[in-house]
C-alpha cells in the first residue's frame, strides 16, 4: 500500500490526474487543452483562453453558438460528474495506488469545491451544475474560484508571517500586509495580502505574469521563480520581508517533491533548502505551499469536502484543521 493521505502534507500519489475513467486518464479527459479539443469538435474555434472563450458563447446572441457552448459544458460536466461518482465509490482499480485512507475521505465526501481558471465565469457555473447529478454529490463553484490558491496562501500567511518575525507581523495582532503568489502552469498570480488583528481583510491583485518556461530546468528554473518573486516584491512597494507562493507541484514541509511531470517539481534538483536557496537569490524570505493545498486553507475545514482545481491540469486540496504554514520550513534570513 502507498502512503495515507495527510490533508495538510499531501504526497504526490495524492494526484487525481491519473485516476483512470474508461481506460483513460482524468488528466487526458478534464484538462485545459482536453477542453479546448471539446470546443474544436463540436464546431467552434477558441480564441485565446478556452474558458473565457466559451463563456463569450454562451452569451452570444447567436442561438448556435449560444446552444453548441452549452453541449460542451454538458459533455465537459459528464466527465468531471464521471470522475467524482468513481471517486465516491471506492472503485480502487482506478487508482490502486491508494491505501484506504483516501477513498474512505472520498467516499464521505458531500460537497466538491471547484477552483481554477475553467472554474470561473458562467462555463464553471454551468459545469458544477450539471456535474452534481452524476457526481451525486453536492458540487460547488468556490466563491473567488480563480484566485483560491492566492486567497488560501494570503490566509496562511498571517501565522507564517509572525512566526518569521517578520514586518506584517500579524501573530501578534498588528496590522501588515505580505505577498502572495500562485505559480501556474501559463502564469503566475499575484497579490498583496492585508492584515488587520492577525485577520486577512483585504486581497489586492496585481496583474498576472507568464509563467517560468516549460522547459526550464535547475537552476534556470529556480532563477526565473526567484526573479518573478523579487520583481512583484518591488511592484508591491516592500510589503514586508515574507512571501508565500503556491505552485502546481507536490510540497511537504516548504520543499517541493521532485515527481516525473510538472515543471516546478524541478526546483527539488537545485538543493535541498529550495526555500532559502530562493531567498537568498530573491531577498526576501519565502515560504512554498502546494497549490491545492493553499487553495483548501481558502474554505471552511470540513471533513466531508474536497477541492478539485480545474485548470491546465487537475488539483486537488482536502480543507483540515491544519495549523497553517506557521511551522512550514521557510528560506534563511534573506
């Protein structure tokens, strides 16, 4: 048997992208491309990115393309009510990695949160809808989908930020503001989290930068990471010395785990204090979270709910009590 779950320490095996549905994998069937391949074969053309492309049509006043946008949304919310319903019913061939730690948290789960980009807008809206009666579960589009790993990580970091002594110093009451980041696949998200009694009260978004090259590995990878952290730092005026980044890889205790796919698993190669070897180039510390897990500490901690992240690839977070990034491993002093 593989490792069990840990909701707030997840391990690759985690991963929902490789639960197989039919001979197929979820990856292969609910991705950004997956979808945009759907839109293609039923006769429209994306232009730009697919999700914003096919809420255009669903509100467009021609009645085809109003109606062919929506066939996409069903057969989009087939797959994903497919890969809930299995999940749900403890069908361990489809992911016989698992021990029964997971499909006992999946099998009491009521209510599946979406986030992510193909979650957002009126196609998310549609797609939760019409996922619910197969998933036969609850299915929800989280409130600021888009953003849930930037809100969680903004979340987690009023205790990260006081642990670091650092200026927004919201352990102790004060208010103060830090930096969070969400390092996607096609960009990286970015804010400026303020405090008030160790309280997140507001999220200020910066634009969007892309994100490091695909290709990109070591330390080209890591220089890239670091310098999109330093230039948002200085973008954001200084908001005190901690940044917190969620990224679309595996992390446990502030490092993340070096897997197969995924560009930022890489960074695991160029040393074995990821955070301080980015601090130290950045000059400011830094604190690394999984992006599904972030995105989870965004919800109310329930055991009967899951996170499912839509986007380039799938995500997921377990909401849990954890006790917040406070005693995650952060880079040395920058």
């Amino acid at each position: 048997m593989g490792e069990a779950l840990e909701p707030c320490r997840l391990a690759p095996v985690a991963s929902i992208n490789r639960v197989r549905l039919g001979g197929t994998s979820a990856r292969d069937l609910l991705s950004a491309a997956a979808l945009a391949e759907l839109a293609s074969a039923a006769g429209l053309r994306p232009d730009g990115p697919v999700r914003s492309f096919l809420d255009g049509c669903l509100g467009d006043p021609d009645p085809w393309v109003r109606r062919v946008a929506a066939e996409v949304a069903d057969r989009f919310a087939e797959r994903l009510g497919l890969l809930l319903a299995t999940l749900r019913s403890g069908d361990r061939t489809a992911r016989p990695e698992w021990d029964d730690s997971y499909w006992e948290r999946w099998a009491a789960t009521s209510t599946v949160w979406l986030g992510g980009g193909l979650a957002a807008g009126p196609f998310g809206a549609l797609v939760a809808e019409r996922a619910a009666g197969s998933a036969g579960c609850r299915v929800v589009v989280a409130p600021g989908a888009e953003d849930l790993p930037l809100v969680g990580a903004a979340r987690a970091a009023g205790g990260a930020a006081g642990s670091a002594g650092g200026a927004a110093g919201t352990a102790g009451g004060a208010a103060g503001s830090a930096l969070t980041l969400d390092f996607g696949h096609s960009w990286v998200k970015r804010a400026v989290a303020d405090y008030d009694g160790g309280q997140l009260v507001s999220l200020r978004l910066l634009a969007p930068v892309p994100a490091p090259e695909a290709a990109a590995a070591g330390v080209a990878l890591a220089e890239q990471v670091a310098d999109t952290v330093a230039e948002a730092w200085a973008e954001a005026g200084g908001p005190g010395p901690l940044v917190i980044a969620a990224m679309a890889a595996y992390v446990r205790d502030g490092q993340p785990v070096r897997t197969q796919l995924g560009t930022y698993t890489r960074l695991a190669e160029v040393s074995d204090d990821v955070p301080g070897w980015l601090s130290t180039r950045a000059g400011v510390r830094v604190v690394l979270v999984h992006d599904g897990t972030a995105a989870a500490h965004a919800l109310p901690a329930d055991p009967h709910s899951v996170v499912v992240l839509l986007g380039t690839t799938l995500g997921v977070g377990y909401p849990h009590p954890c006790p917040g990034l406070a005693t995650v491993r952060t880079g040395g002093a920058a």
